[in-house]
C-alpha cells in the first residue's frame, strides 16, 4: 500500500522527456514486445491487467480496445483526451510535460492493438508546455521511426498529431471533444443506445478509440511487465488494478501529484502530501470538483479503489483531490463550483444551461445573505432535475457537488439562510 | 416526414400496449402510432434529432428474457432513442410529469411573460405545453437573462433573443434543409444565442420557413408583425402562384384581408416549406393600386362603366377578328381562365394569335417535363442547366439538394453566372454568356467520347463522366428561349439526354406556365396557325393587328424587348387589359377589366411536374373585380346563345372531358394534393 | 248566479286599498330619476374605459386578448408598433385602434378578467342611451381616459351634472 511511483518514477528526470533517455531507462519496451505479439493478444493483455479508464468513469479499457471492427472498411482514429479542465486535477499535465513518450508509446500500443491508422491528442489550449513537449517528443519519435511508416520495421503505420483546445471544459467530454476535432461547435453529441458508440462510428464516423492521457501512459508497462504484474497491484480492492495518479491540492503542506496503489487509505494520500495546513480536516473532494464532497468522518473509512469510493458516497473522477481545513466555508466553496459549472455550460441542452444558471444564482443569494428558508429544498430540487436529465455528464457534475454539500453539510446551509452569514470563522 | 423503410419490424411496447414498429423509428414517432403525443421543442420530424430540449423524456426498460422489465436508472430522450427489439417504453408515469414540469420550469426562468405582444402567442408551442405539462407557478425568484428584442435580423424576419429557448431548429434548418448556414449559435451556456455571423443581415432565399418552425416567438414574421392574434384569423387552403412549383400554402385573413402565408403539408410538393418570395411575395394583394372597376377610355382619361357597357364594345371590336386580333395571357391566370380564354379566341373571335411565352422568341413545342419533385429525391443526380434553381424553382432547389444531402446525390450545374446549387453540386461548370451552344456541343462530343470508351482529359471530363454514372434528369427552364442560339441550345440538349438515356425537363417559370402548354393557349397548338408573342407585338406595332388582348399580363415587365412593347401598345387600335393591378400597360387600355387575384377565386393551376392543384376562394376580392373565366364564359355568351360557365369547378369537369392531357382529373382530388397529368416513369429504380 | 254586492265588490277593494293604507308608513323607495339617482351595487359593470398609468402612458397594448375572450365578438383591435418618437404605451405595441359595439356588448366583463395589463375597466356609467347606430361604436377617442384615474372617479348622472 501507499505510494507506488510506476509513471511518475522518472518524473523528475529531465532526460526522461528526451528519446534516448528513455529508452535508457525502459522506455519503447512495450511497444516492441506489442509489435510481436498477435493484436488481438494485446488486447487480451489489457484485459488481464484490468485497466480500466482514468478520465472519470474508470470504464474497463480493454471493452473499448477489442469493440473496434477487426474487419477494417474505414480508416480507424486514435484520440487522446489530454483536455484536463476539471478543476483540481493537474496529473495529465504533468505526465505529458514530464513523460511524454510514455504517452506517445502507449498511444502507439494501442494503435497497434485497433489498427489505427492516424492518432489526435487533444491537449487543452492553456496547457501550453504541455503541447511543446508532446510535439518535441513526437518529432523526435517521427525522426527515430518511431511513428509515420513502417514503425520498428514491423510493417505499422501511424500518423500522430496535436490539437490544441480553445478553453472550453465540454470539450473534456468525448463526443463534444470529437466535435471540435471536427472543426465543430464543442457540443456533446448522440450517444448509446441513441446512437452507435464512437468505437463504431466516432470521429469522422469511422471507428474511433478515446482514452484518457493517463491510461495511454499505462499501456507501456502493461506490455513491457505484463498484464499479470500490472494486475497484482491494488489487488486489495474490489475491481480496482495498478496504480493512480492523484492531484492533491488545498489545505495541505506539499500539494502535488503523488501516484498511489489502488487499496490505499485516503488519509494516507493526505500524509504523502505533508499532511493537513492552517486546521484540522474538515472535508475532502477526491475525484475532481465535480464528486460529492466526503466529511472528515468519510474520509477517515475512505480506500482508495473506483468501488470502494462509491461505497462512502464519492467517486474517484480524476483524481483531483482537495482537502479543506476547518476553517474553509464550503456554501462559498460550492458557490465557486457552482459557479465553473455555469459558465462552462455548453448550452445544449436545457436542464444543464438554464440549471447550473440557476443553481448559481440561488447560491449567490444565500451567499449574499439574501437566503430563504425554502431556497435549500429549491436547490435539492434544481439538483434533481438536472441529474440524469440533461444532454451529457456535466449536468449531472453541476448537481452533484451541490446535492452533495447539501446533505453532508446541510447545517452550515442553513446557518446561512438563518443568520446571513458564515458558520466558520475566517482563519 | 420519415419515409416508407425496408427496416425489418421489431417488437416494443409502450405504456404497457404491445405494437410492431420498423426498427430505428424513433420513439417520438412511435408514440403517435397509439395516438399518444409526446410534448417536444427541439425534435422536427424533417431533421435530423438532436435532443437538446429534454422536453420529450421517457423512462424507457428492456425486456428481460424472463419476462420483466429492467428500467434504465436515467430517462431517455424519445426523440433520439430508435426502436429495437423488447424496449419498454413509459411515457405516463408519475416521474416522467415531474421531469416534464422540470424542464418547463427551466425554459420558463428566463423566458419573458410578453406573450400578450408576442406574435406567437396563441399558437405558441411552449403555452401550450406548459398549459398541458407545466407547473403553474415559478419559483425563480432571480432576475430574467436580458438580451436583445425585437432585433431586426433582415426585412423579413425579427429576432427576439429574450423570448428564445436555445432549441436549434432554427439553425439546424439553415444547416440541413435551405443549406445556407447563416444562423449559428454563439456564446455557450445560458448566454446561448441562436444569430446570424455578427448579426449581418438574415439572406437566406428561404428565411420565412424559420418563423414557422421557431417553437416561440424568437423568430417572427416582420410583415405579419402586430398585424393581428391567431383567433382573429381565418384561414383557407391555397396555391402559392409565385412561382411554377405550385407550394401548398394557408391563406391567413383578417377581415377578408391576406395577412399571412403559412406552408401547408403536401409531400409531393413542397413538404411543408415556402421560399421568401411565396411567403412574403403577396403584399401587392393589398396594395391600394388594387384595379377595382371596370374603366372604359373616354378621350384622354377613363370613365367608370358597367360590364354590359364594356362587353359591348370589346365585342364590336373582337368579334369575328381574325386574323387582326390577339390575345397574350399571363402567367397567373388558372386552367379554367386559360381553357375558356383559349375557346374564345378560337370559337367567338375566330382567331389563333394567342400566347403565354414571354421570352424573347417563341419556338416549337418542347416535350412536357417528366420528372417529379418527389421522384428527384430517389435520383443518383441531376443536370441542371442555365437555371439558377434557388431563384427560379425553389423547391426543386430545395429537393434537389435534400437529394443530396440525405442519399449523397451528385448534382452537376452549369450555368453562366456562380450559383447557390454550387455549395452542394459534385460539378459545377461555368460557360460564358452567349456561349451556351458551344458549351453544349463541347458537352455533347465529351458525351460521345467516353461513350464509345475513349478517355480524355478536357474540361468537360468530369462534367460528362458524372452524367454518364448517375443518368439525372435534365433540368433547365424556359428561360433559354430568352439566349440568342434558343433554338441550337434545345437541340444540344436533347442530344445529350438522348446519349445520356434521360428525360429533357424545359420547366415552365409562370405559376401556370405548364397548364398554358397543356391547354394549348399557344398559336401552333391542336393544329391551328396563329402569330407568337413577338409576331403579335410587331404586327400591333405595324397596324395589322388592330385589337389586342392582354389576360393578367403586363408586357412591360414581362416582355424583354421594351421599345417594342411600348410601339406595339402606342400603335395598336383597341386595347383590352385585364388586371389585377394599375400595371402600366393599363395606361394604354381601352378598357380595363379587374380580375380577382390568385386566393379571391375558385381555380387550378399546373404546376412545373405537371400536377394540377385546385384551391377555392379564401381571401375577399376588391370591389367588382371577376375571375378572368367569368368573363370570358359572358362574352362568348353575348355573342352567341349558349350554355354559360357557373363555377371553376364545372369548367375543369369539363376540361377533363376535352382536353385530353387533363382525362380523368377531378376537382376533389386535384384539391387534395393535386393530380399529376400523363404517365410517369415508375418511381425509381434509385430506391433499390 | 247572483254577485253579491258587499262580498265580490267591496270587500276586495277595501282589502286592496288596506294594504295601500299599511305600506304608506313605510319609507319611499322610488327615486326621482333623472333629478335622483340611487346608489349603484359594487360590481355592477356598465361603460367601458381604456385607463391610463400615471405617467400618462396608455396601459392598453393592443393584445386582442379581449377580443378574443369577448362572447359577443363586439371588439375590434389593431395594434401597431411604438416608436421612440411616438410612444403610446411602454413596450413594443399599442392598440391603433380599438373599438367596441356597444349594442353587442353584453356587459360581461370578460374583457377586463383577460386584460393583462388592466386597461380595459367596466364602470358605473350606464347612461348609454343614443339615437344612431353609429353611435354606438365607441372609438379609441371615446374609450380612452383623459388623464389618468378618470375612470375611477365616482360617476354622477348625466342629467345632474348639466343642472
């Protein structure tokens, strides 16, 4: 248990980031041993090594990977979702900053194993050193052979280029990423059972396999180690394998990405981080803003694990964890969530444009001091009839912090609506 | 409107009803199937479905093996979820209410409460469902999103941002359907606005279809604005006589008057769209220039007369004429004025100088079009020649490229000047003006050429190669006969079609341009000889004819050669103009006669594929203005004892009965969705 | 058969005349009208108005909403657009026209129930009686308040305010 540094162990090593470095320390292991394996193998590895996705939903990556057509009739696409705009994470950034070509090994792994023929990273437009690394990264693979024709001699070919966003947080959800690949509105489109799923008919209507910057990165060691190994860690927990990478951030000594096992306690990632600054733990936000909010009482039960989380109420998301002290005012902290959530509304569809709108401004009433008893069960309701009701994911990301915070710290709602002002004193 | 599917059918089940439905129809449509509805805003049954409102969500299971129903945790949009095997679909529960009354509350937060100035208010799709799902009371306490009213977005449409509920069907109409684009979102979230680029100006040829399928008032006519309220109108079936294509429209009126066109579904024709001009195009109907009595010349100036005064003179004058009177009838005269006015000339005036082409020459007769409007949805392509389509035909434009747009059809254009059939055509090929006969040629010999296997590498390569793989109809407008080479250019073009194995369609540009072919209101038709437009213009100009008939046409703006025009109204001796309004060839009148508009009197038209559409009076006509037909039925009556003409109806009985293209047209049938006149190559081979 | 003088005759008037004699302590409650008028009861609903706001501003919009709620169809709006050089009422519409036929109406006071805006009022001015038809189409002109609260000042006969 605790820290396990399998992507980040050469984080701090610039020569990682160069190709001879890291092919020095390991780096394109796994994408030979791929090339000699039969495609379908490789996915089958993937199936062992349980991955499963790390953007959010933690859905098993190896479904994805095999529900591409073995039969090819179009052109088959590659995306990676490098558009981390969930408030609180970091950890894509610096793995593409860092450890580019794991992210560039792995992609090529899993063009392999799909029969892609040409891969888009999607890096968000602010991430800036970000995409100049990747783009060094893949000219350098470009110049050694490492991407375009005939790669490593093994007969595969794969092109790989970058796109930048231009700032807008829908654009992290798949369908509306693939949008703006497009050159279209970066607004969600049809989904299952509504529509075929991307892996039939995504970008461009072709074939299209999307991950996450952080399970691309672990294809390599899946490969070069072997699913087996890669699932022997986190064993512990219920379905949950290998390693996670999560952003600690808020009232804590030395926040920053710290990559642990699956089955690590939650309070163990907040001593890895140095611990609690300026007051004792009050709440935590495991999984990216857009997770229920666990009290001080969860926290403390709270492992590390995509099931084991649920079963306390949260979820891991991202991994953008944020512990708050005791003094931090959450009706303000879900104010300011609440707040994201409008204004990266995409519009499209009515419960999430006109609900986060709403929600915010009912916030900002209790906020203001101007609250009425009634706006709390006003909020749960809004919360409801976004949840489940709008077009894609952020709805349901807008309502729950909100219903969240509502029931686990209801009572400091309540002080404000009855006294028009904070329960905690500013520290 | 979905078409007819090969889909096979699968079993479903809503709100406990078992039914069979080809599989992938949309629940939204499904539903209806039982006679049930379910409340939408963004969902159009012509477009593609987006479900961005969340108006229409359904809980929706699937039916386990053993017989239970396992629901999904989250409600589906029924208007995106097709239909397959063993879905259970609840549309009545206490939780699809809820959410109902949910999403109405969001859209109503920031909608305004102006529906009493509201254009839309009273037909308005969101009153109506609140009205029926809604809640009764807002919670919102907070102040509405402001924005901008009444904003003038072009001449002819308003946009009213406030009053918008961020549905699309506005901008997915210009992206799917007119495929100008000019309407797109900007701005996200709740600050979603549905304009035009910068707000420039709103151009699109069929903007008006915009207002009709906007679900609120955001979008509303500003011809019909404050005009009046849903329950002040009256509203009739009519034709829209603009153009050849013959649109479905309602005439909406207030106190007799015409103060709105709306599109009326007819899947034959136009669906359910109307262009701008048919839409907005009717204003003159209430002009104040309105011909309103029959005016007889008394030296310089008009008296009023009564109509037994002016039939006695036109008569002195035109009875047993002959050869020195002649007759041009317009193009928004019906089959029954046409008909009637065609037996005067022939049994009453003894004469066959009568014509309906206003093009610079009059040739031969072409074969009448063989295509149908529907049918060209089904073809692999087209060839359209010389015809700026959006302009002149614009619901073929508007077929065609659904043609495209649906089953991938490869149009070629070829025209003289940039089109807007350009956007989507697979080759669009230019010709300099006047060079139209030698662009065919070049055109025809490319056609030999690879017929005979050759390969070449010119201009035309791909132009012909396309032809040559889809075998489109041709379709070009009597325009040509207005080019310099008419006569080379139509026998260029039958050549191609006859290399191509197609049919050669020269549509007709007048509202009933074709029923005037098909009634031979020509002077070479049913055997006769007679003189055409230009010959009767010139011979008026000359003095050997001496009395001169104009049927709803005024020459100066119909005619292309002016000068002449104006020598031969100067010159010719007694002038009879029928009219609707004070054209200017009424200043030369002898006498003139006012006729009803199109919508003020029973009649038929034929439209460009030939299908003759009935439609009865809708709008009061001015003062003592007749149908043309009348007059023409009192004439041949005072002139010889007969049996009168009484209604339109009776007169189109009768051209059934004589006119052999019409056999078997009844009015009943010619009134709901048309009669289409002659046999038609079976629809189509394209569908396979 | 015979009429008995005192039992079919004068019996009856006698009693007729008793019931004369016992009313004439009580209090009169005919009024002498026009000179008299009596109190009106609170909801009665005669004449209209197009009432004004204090600004002086026209409330009517032109919505037709009592045209459309009218049974007897006895009102007739046009509305039109307002300008900022011709304002009659705060938003975009006014009514151009508005007319009522009174000898259609039938005084049900719908059209005020479906104002949104409460121009249109029924008052107490029931003395509506003319000698044309004409007449009886009231104009905007006749409809619309002179200044604001008019319509709510309370209604003095005819007949008394010439005296």
């Amino acid at each position: 248990m605790g820290e396990y540094k399998l992507l980040l162990r050469h984080s701090h090593d610039p020569a990682y980031a160069t190709l001879d470095g890291y092919q020095r320390l390991g780096g394109y292991e796994g994408l030979r041993k791929a090339l000699s394996m039969d495609r379908q193998q490789v996915i089958d590895e993937v199936k062992t090594s349980g991955l499963r996705g790390r953007g959010g939903a933690g859905f098993p990556a190896w479904i994805k990977w095999n529900g591409l057509p073995k039969q090819k009739t179009k052109p088959h696409y590659l995306i990676c979702n490098a558009d981390e705009g969930e408030p609180g994470t970091f950890k894509d950034k610096q793995l593409m900053e860092t450890c580019p070509f794991l992210v560039v090994e792995g992609m090529t792994i899993a063009a392999y194993a799909t029969q892609a023929d040409v891969g888009y990273i999607y890096i968000r437009g602010e991430f800036v050193d970000a995409a100049r690394s990747m783009r060094r990264a893949i000219d350098e693979a470009y110049r050694a052979g490492l991407l375009g024709k005939n790669i490593l001699g093994a007969g595969m070919d794969f092109e790989l280029h970058i796109h930048t966003g231009a700032g807008s947080y829908e654009c992290g959800e798949e369908s509306a990423l693939m949008s703006s690949l497009m050159g279209e509105r970066g607004m969600p489109r049809l989904k299952f059972p509504h529509a075929p799923l991307p892996t039939i008919s995504g970008l461009w209507d072709s074939p299209t396999l999307i991950n996450n910057v952080e399970t691309y990165a672990c294809a390599p060691f899946i490969l070069s180690n072997g699913g087996a190994w890669y699932a022997s860690i986190g064993a512990s927990t219920k379905n949950s394998r290998g390693t996670k990478i999560f952003s600690v951030s808020g009232h804590v000594r030395k926040p920053g990405n710290y990559e642990v096992e699956f089955g690590t306690p939650l309070m163990e990632l907040l001593e890895l981080a140095g611990g609690m600054k300026g007051g004792a733990l009050k709440a935590c936000v495991p999984g990216g803003s857009s997770v229920p909010i666990l009290d001080a009482e969860a926290c403390q039960k709270a492992i590390i694990g995509y099931e084991e989380m649920m079963e306390v109420g949260s979820m891991v998301g991202s991994g953008g964890c944020m512990f708050l002290n005791e003094h931090t005012d959450i009706v303000e902290f879900i104010w300011r969530t609440s707040m994201f959530y409008k204004d990266e509304s995409c519009g499209k569809c009515t419960p999430c444009r006109e609900g986060t709108r709403w929600m915010f401004l009912i916030l900002d009433r209790i906020k203001a001091g101007q609250g009425r008893p009634e706006d709390l069960q006003l909020l749960e309701d809004v919360c409801r009839q976004i949840d489940g009701r709008s077009f894609c994911g952020l709805g349901d990301a807008a309502a729950w912090p909100v219903a969240g915070a509502l029931k686990v710290f209801r009572h400091e709602f309540e002080h404000y609506v009855r006294h028009g002002r904070s329960l905690v004193a500013r520290g | 409107m979905a078409r007819k599917t090969d889909a096979p059918p699968v079993n479903i089940t809503i709100n406990g009803i078992d039914l069979q439905v080809p599989k992938g129809e949309l629940i939204v449509e499904s539903v209806k199937r039982l006679g049930l509805e379910i409340p939408i805003f963004c969902y159009h049954p012509r477009m593609k479905p987006v479900g961005m409102c969340r108006m229409c969500l359904v809980e929706v299971g699937m039916k386990q093996p053993d017989g239970s129903v396992r629901k999904m945790p989250k409600p589906q949009a029924a208007c995106t979820l097709p239909a397959s095997e063993g879905l259970v679909i609840f549309t009545d529960t206490e939780q699809i209410h809820k959410d109902r009354k949910g999403v109405l509350e969001f859209l109503l937060i920031n909608h305004p409460l102006d529906c009493p100035i509201c254009d839309r208010g009273g037909e308005c799709p969101l009153q109506n469902n609140t009205l029926f799902y809604g809640p009764s009371t807002s919670r919102f306490v907070e102040m509405k999103r402001h924005a901008v009213k009444a904003y003038p977005l072009s001449k002819h449409v308003t946009l009213d941002l406030e009053r918008c509920i961020q549905c699309g069907r506005c901008v997915r109409f210009t992206e799917e359907i007119s495929g100008d684009a000019q309407l797109a979102f900007r701005h996200r979230g709740a600050e979603m606005q549905p304009v035009t680029f910068e707000l420039e100006e709103f151009t699109s040829k069929f903007s008006g279809n915009t207002i009709e399928i906007c679900p609120v008032g955001a979008l509303t006519s500003s011809h019909y604005r404050f005009r009046a309220r849903p329950w002040d109108l009256e509203t009739a079936p009519g034709i829209c006589t603009m153009c050849s294509n013959g649109c479905n429209v309602w005439f909406d009126r207030r106190k007799g008057k015409l103060v709105r066109i709306n599109g009326r579904t007819n899947e034959a024709v136009n669906e359910e769209w109307t262009c701008d001009k048919g839409k907005f195009g009717t204003d003159w109907m209430n002009n104040p220039r309105r011909a309103s009595d029959v005016k007889v010349r008394r030296g310089d100036g008009f008296s009023r007369a009564d109509w037994a005064e002016a039939y006695a003179e036109i008569l002195e004058r035109f009875r047993e004429g002959g050869h020195e009177v002649a007759g041009l009838a317009g193009p928004m005269l019906s089959n029954e004025d046409l008909y009637l006015l065609r037996r005067m000339f022939d049994e009453t005036f003894g004469s066959s100088n009568l014509d309906h082409r206003m093009t610079s020459v009059q040739g031969p007769a072409v074969e009448p079009p063989s295509f149908t409007i529907e049918g060209l949805e089904d073809e692999k392509g087209a060839f359209v020649f010389g015809a700026s389509l959006s302009d002149e035909s614009p619901i073929v434009y508007l077929r065609l490229r659904k043609a495209w747009y649906r089953q991938g059809a490869r149009i070629c254009v070829a025209t003289s000047r940039p089109d807007d059939a350009d956007a989507f055509a697979a080759v669009s090929v230019r010709y300099p003006q006047g060079g139209e006969a030698e662009f065919l040629r070049s055109l025809v010999a490319e056609l030999r050429v690879q017929l005979e296997g050759g390969r070449s590498f010119g201009e035309l390569a791909d132009l012909a190669s396309t032809l040559l793989e889809t075998r489109g109809p041709i379709l070009a407008t009597e325009s040509l006969w207005n080019l310099d080479q008419a006569g080379e250019v139509l026998a260029q073009l039958r050549l191609a079609a006859e290399l191509l194995g197609v049919s050669l369609n020269v549509m007709a540009l007048g509202a009933n341009g074709q029923g005037a072919e098909e009634l031979g209101v020509r002077p070479d038709a049913f055997d006769r000889t007679g003189l055409g437009t230009r010959q009767i213009l010139e011979a008026c100009a000359d003095g050997r004819i001496r009395a001169l008939w104009l049927a709803g046409v005024d020459p100066f703006e119909a005619f292309p050669d002016r000068s002449l025009v104006q020598r031969a109204l100067e010159n010719v001796e007694y002038l009879v103009v029928q009219t609707a309004l004070e054209t200017e060839a009424a200043a030369y009148a002898s006498v003139v006669l006012p006729i009803t508009a199109p919508g003020e009197s029973d009649g038929s038209f034929t439209n460009v594929e030939r299908r003759v559409q009935a439609f009865e009076k809708a709008v009061d006509p001015p003062a003592e203005a007749k149908p043309a037909w009348r007059v023409f039925s009192e004439l041949m009556v005072r002139a010889e004892p007969r049996t009168p003409h009484f209604s339109a109806r009776e007169i189109l009985a009768e051209i059934a009965r004589e006119v052999p293209a019409f056999q078997g047209v009844e009015w009943s049938a010619a009134r709901d969705g048309g009669v289409l006149l002659g046999a038609r190559r079976p629809l189509s081979r394209a569908r396979s | 058969m015979a009429i008995d003088v005192i039992r079919d005759v004068a019996k009856p008037i006698l009693a007729g005349f008793g019931i004369t004699g016992r009313r004439l302590k009580h209090p009169k409650v005919t009024v002498q009208y026009p000179e008299q008028t009596r109190e009106q009861y609170p909801r009665t609903r005669w004449r209209h108005f197009l009432t004004r706001y204090e600004s002086g501003l026209e409330r009517c919009i032109g919505c037709s909403l009592c045209a459309g709620a009218c049974p007897a169809r006895c009102i007739y709006v046009e509305a039109a657009e307002n300008t900022d050089q011709e304002r009659y009422s705060p938003g975009e519409r006014y009514a151009k026209r508005y007319e009522i036929n009174m000898i259609r109406c039938i005084f049900c006071g719908y059209c005020q129930e479906a104002c949104p805006t409460g121009a249109i009022v029924l008052r107490k001015n029931f003395e509506l009686a003319d000698y044309k038809r004409e007449s009886f189409v009231y104009t905007k002109e006749m409809l619309l308040e002179e200044y604001p609260g008019q319509a709510d000042e309370p209604y003095v006969s005819i007949y008394q305010r010439q005296s």
